[in-house]
C-alpha cells in the first residue's frame, strides 16, 4: 500500500488540509481490515477507500473520476454504491468517518468489528503522518 498512498498524497493535497489526507488513510485501512473479515481482497478495498475521497481532493464528481480510472470491477463496485459486500465495506468506513454511527446498524458488521478496525485506522494512519 505505501506506493498508493504516497501517489494520492502527492496527487493533490498542495490545497487541501492535511487532516484530509489523514481520513483517506483511515479509511483505506477500515476498508482494508473489515474486508479480511468478509473474505473480500483486502488490497483492493484498501485502493477503494483510498480513491472513496478523489472527489474531494480533486473538486471532481466522483462518479467522472472513477470513468476515466483503469480499476477492477470490485474496486468500481465499492465506490459505486449499493447493496453488495464491497460497496456495503466503504459504506461502513464512510459512515464511521462521519460519526453517523445510526447508520452501522444495517452494514452487517458488529460494533465491535467496527470499532476495533477504525481504532487500528487511526493509529496506523496517525503513525503514517508523523512520517510525513
């Protein structure tokens, strides 16, 4: 992962709060864990929740990034939402992210499986931007 997360780094962040940067990393790793448990390739839910916040970074819909990116079928189907096990993976990131933990309850996740890959996100994320 550290080459993907040096080339989003460096992609756009000159404008952008670095607390940004530290969400994009959060998540990529929340994606990453929660898909172990699912039996999901990790690595390429880690890539959706590195690319889940291009739209931000970028001032871009995500929907024209995600167009003109050459990705797998799985990685476009986390971005792109739904019901599926991927896209269900992001969302779960995305709503801890948010703080709107009402949400958690239909991700098919337990609280505790929630909680414990966010908290190991924020300490390797942090860890990564001491680094920085």
């Amino acid at each position: 992962p550290d080459a993907r997360i040096s080339m989003i780094l460096a992609s756009g962040f000159n404008d952008k709060p670095l607390e940004l940067a530290r969400q994009v990393l959060i998540r990529a790793r929340m994606c990453e864990l929660l898909a172990r448990n699912a039996t999901i390739p990790s690595d390429e839910m880690f890539t959706a929740g590195l690319l889940s916040l291009l739209d931000a970074i970028l001032d871009r819909p995500l929907d024209e990034i995600i167009a003109k990116l050459p990705l797998t079928a799985l990685i476009k189907e986390a971005l792109q939402g739904g019901a599926s096990r991927p896209a269900r993976i992001l969302d779960t990131a995305r709503h801890q992210n948010r703080g709107d933990l009402s949400s958690l309850a239909g991700t098919g996740f337990t609280a505790q499986a929630v909680f414990m890959a966010w908290y190991d996100a924020v300490r390797w994320a942090d860890d990564i931007m001491r680094r920085l």
